[in-house]
C-alpha cells in the first residue's frame, strides 16, 4: 500500500510513516522544511498565503496519483478547497483527516470532513469535536535501551512548544520556589535554573535529535501544566526513555491508568519537592512508563491501528463470493498485459518468484499442482528449474489459454477449475502451489480450498499471500487475510511461517503431511 501523509506535527507523521514503510508498505511524508523536525520526503514551500500552499499540493500530481491513502494532519481548513477537489478527483482512494489540538479545539480544522474516509485524534479529549472519530495514540519510536536515570544531581527537563500553553511560567516560579539560586541561559533554546539539590533544564526551539538528547541526560520530565487534561508527546518519548513524568491530565478521558504523576498549578511545587527528595521509586516509575509506551505508542502498534482503518476503507467495495469469481473471469483476457516490463509490478513478480524457487529447492517433489496458475508465470520458472510432472488449474479459459502458449511443456495439463472443486484424485501430487491465490477466497471458500488442497498433495502445500499480523480477519477490497497457520492445522499438516524479506507484505507458507 502506497500512503501520502500531508504535513507533520511533533513529527507524528514522519513517525507513522517509518512504522509503516518498516511494516512493508511505502509511505512518504509532504510538508515544509522545519529545523525542529526531520526533513520531509516531499518538501513543500516555506510559509504562504492559503491559495498558494495549496497550488504547492496539487503541483505534485504524481506523488497524489500514486498514493492509495492521502492521510492529512492538522485538519482541514475553510478555506482549503484543494480537498474536496481532490476527493472528486481521486474517489477511489483513501482519505484520512488527523487532528493535533488546536484544529479541533478552535474548529479552525473542521472544515470539509466530509472528505475523509477516516478521523483519527491524536489526544483522546478531540473525539469529542468530531462524533466517529478515533483517538490514534500518538506514535513513538521506544529506544532499544532506556537511558533512564542518570546518576549525580538530577535533572529535571521541560520541553515546551508555546510557554503560555504547556504552563512555562508556572514551571519556573514552582522551581524557584524550591530555592533556585542561578539562572542561565548556556546556549539558544537553553534556559538553566539551579539549586541545591536539582538543575531544570527548559528547552525550545531545538531540533528534535538535540532535544531528545538532552532529555537523556535527564531523570525527571515535566510534560505541561494546564486544563488540557491530556499529556503530550513529549510524556510520551520521556517515559519511552525510562524517565519519571508529570504532567496534568484528565483521568477520565483515558480508558486505563496512567504511568504518569499527576500534578495541577496549584500542587505543582509540593508535588515536584517531594519526588525529588525521595528517588527511590524513581527507576521504577520509569520502568512502568515504558512498559507503557510499548503497549499503547510504540510506533509499529500504532502504525497497524491506521492500515486497519485504511484497509476497512479501501473495503467498501468487496467482493465476495460468486461476484469474486466474475471479476477475475473478466480480468483474466488482460491480466498477462499487465505485467509491464520496468514497472514495480514485475519488480515485485521477479523478486517473489526468486523467494518461492529458492524456497522449492528444499523440498523434494517430481510433480507438482498449480492452484490458480493464471498464465503460467509461476510455472514456467518451476518447470525451467525443477522439470516436474506439472498440472495447472485456473477459473479463466482466457488465462489457460495464455498459459499454452507461455509454457508449452504443460499445454496438455491445463484445467479450467476452482480452488474449491480441484478435478485431481487423492495424493496424485508431491506438491500443491498456491501463489497470491488464497487471498482472492472469503473465509469459508479458502477452508475449502485448502481442504481440497490437502486431499491432493503427498507431501507438500506452499502457498504464498499477503500476510500481515496485525491483519488476519480483515477483509482487503477483494483480497482477504487469513490465519493460515490454524487453516493448516485444522487439516493435520504441520506448518512452517517463512517471513518474505523486501517487499514483506508477502509471506510464505509450507505446509508438511506428517
């Protein structure tokens, strides 16, 4: 899957992006050049008037024409028409609205939702400005190793976007109540108050490497002090580090307990004192709040709540069944034409059949069935490396047809048939291939499939499909993700998962007699 993502906040978009480019898809980010956040894909302009950042959109036409999700940060403005034409322009694809804050509190970024298949929140407090909205945690990337505690005098960091709304001037004035006796500024965007027994470090205006550097060296991390009743992002990649947060939110909004010291204007500077008079529990308050960001913000888990939203939208033309069986019947007269030299397409064919042979060189078989063989371009390059006794079977006359002529060694072992009715009699083959076959069945039809699969085969089941984790259930347009595992199982084979590397949506199952 192919996603856009149009600007960045608190680089939420540059970090879903690489969750989901690491899951296998191929996500790109469109926004301005900012120093405090890493450099976008598709880089826009600097700051304009409205008409003219949205001509800078629809200049990158190959960029929308491409994407099969245009997932959108920071809502959508009245004036930002570029939307709804683009929706007229693109029905097929996906459109995601995502709200930060201000957009929804002030509905300055309410405008035009319409458009949008999807709308996700990044703080649980927004649901409420858009009804069927969905509160998306804000995703970060959890280090391999906390920093956690740094041992000598503690530090204590604040990070703030605007002073005013993360509580700044309260923060301070609660730090000199502790009797701070120094204050510095060592470089730009540093602020430094001391006293006896901790130092607070207020930064701004940094780039978001620095800053996360800095927040290493700390051991306590003050989020925002505010009627919000939500923490930040910055909560969310302190307690990812191991560190002690505080922050003032809103218990209610929040369907579990939170890791997090709790804390308002008024109970700031006691609360503050006494944590750091007591660093006992300080390594294991930092423990639970990563143990924390891995369930609810890790990048990738979040990552795969936005492609299950987006599959479900891509879902709202299913096929199924009988009308499945139609489509292909009717692509079938032009399916061989579109596999066009130099295009992604016979990049990604070339590099799954490389898998699947060399995947077919540990197993021993003389003959072999082809489920769904199409136009015979699995089996060429199985009969050119192996010779085997080979049978296809396909639901496309027009495709069988193709498959003569494509691989002339099978013409005469060609069958129109479903996966469902295989017209072959118990174990007359060593092996049954299914390439990107399985995904095409709903779930009842693929039990069926591999049950007659396993009535075929002596041996061996290799089937090759999209598979994700995070996806088995879901229903893809017309393509269907299975627990494969538990369908072989149910028929006595044992089974072995093959992770496709590269383009990982693929995976390969081999399935065994035992």
């Amino acid at each position: 899957m192919r996603i856009l993502h149009i600007r960045d906040f608190a680089s939420v978009a540059r970090n879903l992006a690489d969750a989901q480019t690491a899951l296998g898809h191929r996500a790109r980010v469109m926004a301005r050049r900012e120093r405090i956040v890493e450099a976008p894909d598709v880089v826009l302009p600097a700051a304009m008037d409205p008409i003219r950042a949205q001509l800078a959109i629809v200049r990158h036409q190959a960029d929308l024409r491409a994407a099969d999700v245009l997932h959108i940060h920071g809502g959508i403005s009245r004036t930002e028409l570029v939307w709804p034409f683009l929706r007229r322009a693109f029905p097929q694809k996906v459109f995601v609205v995502q709200l930060h804050g201000s957009d929804a509190r002030t509905g300055m970024g309410l405008h035009h939702l319409a458009v949008a298949d999807r709308v996700f929140c990044s703080t649980p407090d927004l649901v409420r400005f858009v009804p069927g909205s969905e509160w998306l945690p804000n995703p970060v990337s959890v280090p391999a190793q906390p920093s956690g505690i740094p041992p000598g005098k503690a530090v204590v960091g604040h990070f703030p976007t605007r002073r005013a709304i993360k509580g700044t001037p309260l923060i301070l004035d609660a730090f000199r109540g502790l009797g701070a006796t120094s204050q510095s500024n060592p470089e730009p965007g540093l602020t430094r108050l001391e006293n006896e027994t901790a130092v607070l470090l207020v930064v701004e205006d940094q780039p978001h490497a620095r800053a996360l550097e800095i927040m290493d060296r700390c051991a306590l991390v003050i989020d925002q002090v505010n009627d919000l009743g939500i923490y930040s992002m910055v909560a969310v990649e302190g307690m990812a580090r191991g560190k002690v947060v505080f922050s003032s939110f809103d218990p209610g909004l929040y369907p579990f307990p939170l890791p997090i010291v709790r804390l308002s204007p008024e109970s700031l500077g006691p609360i503050l004192e006494k944590w750091l008079q007591e660093p006992a529990p300080w390594t294991a308050r930092g423990r639970e709040g990563r143990d924390f960001v891995e369930r609810v913000h890790r990048a990738e888990r979040v990552a795969g709540q936005t492609l299950r939203a987006y599959y479900r939208s891509l879902g709202r033309e299913k096929l199924l069944g009988p009308e499945l069986k139609r489509y292909w019947k009717a692509r079938g007269p032009g399916y061989r034409g579109e596999f066009i030299p130099g295009t992604e397409r016979i990049e990604r064919a070339a590099f799954g059949e490389k898998v699947l042979i060399d995947a077919l060189r540990g197993l021993e078989f003389r003959s072999y069935v082809e489920v769904g063989c199409g136009f015979g371009r699995i089996m060429k390059r199985v009969v050119d490396a192996f010779a085997p006794d080979a049978v296809g079977v396909d639901l496309s006359l027009d495709q069988l047809q193709e498959a003569r002529e494509y691989v002339p060694m099978a013409a005469g072992r060609l069958a129109a048939a479903i996966a469902e009715r295989l017209p072959l009699r118990d174990q007359s083959a060593d092996l049954v291939l299914a390439s990107e076959v399985l995904m095409h069945l709903d779930s009842e039809q693929v039990a069926t499939a591999i049950h007659e699969m396993t009535r075929v085969t002596r041996r061996y089941i290799v089937s090759v499909d999209w598979y994700e984790d995070f996806m088995v259930g879901e229903q893809v347009i017309h393509n269907f993700v299975h627990d494969y595992p538990a369908l072989y199982a149910r028929e006595g084979l044992s089974v072995r998962h093959v992770p496709v590397g590269g383009f990982t949506l693929h995976s390969m199952f081999i399935a065994e007699r035992r």
